[in-house]
C-alpha cells in the first residue's frame, strides 16, 4: 500500500507564494500519476494539478500559469509551487499518489 506525506503550506497574503511537498513510498508508489487536489470549506474535493511519471503536466484551469507541478522519481516526490496566490485558493490541499491520500495541508491566502 501507498503511504503519502505532504508537507508546506501555510498563511500567505493575495500575491503571495508557497511550495507543497509530498512524498510517496510503499508498494506501487513508483510510476504512479502523481497529483494535487483541494478543498474549501463546504466544497468539493477538486483536482489541481497532474503529473505523470514522464513528466506530462495537467493543470486545472482555475491555477493554469500560477502554479507548477513538478516531480522527482528518484526520490518518489511531487512538488507544487504556487504563486501569485489569490484568496480563492484558500483550501485544504491534499496529495493523491495510486489512489491513497495524504492528509491533506491547509493553504490560507488572507490579507
């Protein structure tokens, strides 16, 4: 089974940047689509980004040009810089590696 861990995230005011980690390990961790999701409050879980082991990208329309995906498969990790943060982005983020999920990390973009 998939283990997943994110890390980052944190309080940002409008225009501002963070950079989410996570890392994946276990049993079907290597090769998988990697990706991140997230959710508002009173929302639905909605994807982000996606990136496959060969490094194809897809992005959400809401974040395409703000935000970059990004992997390492040696080290079974994915990436997501996000900047020119906006107040709409404020949500719990979470990593999907193989179906399993992180815990999620919350991202706050408040002035």
């Amino acid at each position: 089974q998939v283990q997943v861990v994110e890390s980052g995230g944190g309080e940002v005011q409008p225009g501002g940047s963070l950079r989410l980690s996570c890392t994946a390990s276990g049993s079907g961790s290597s090769g998988a689509v990697m990706g991140w999701f997230r959710q508002a409050p009173g929302k639905q879980r909605h994807v982000v980004a996606t990136i496959t082991s060969d490094k194809k990208r897809i992005y959400s329309d809401s974040v395409a040009g703000r935000f970059t995906i990004s992997r390492d498969n040696a080290k079974n990790t994915v990436t997501l810089q996000m900047n020119d943060l906006k107040s709409e982005d404020t949500a719990v983020y979470y990593c999907s590696v193989n179906g399993q999920w992180g815990q999620g990390t919350q991202v706050t973009v408040s002035s």
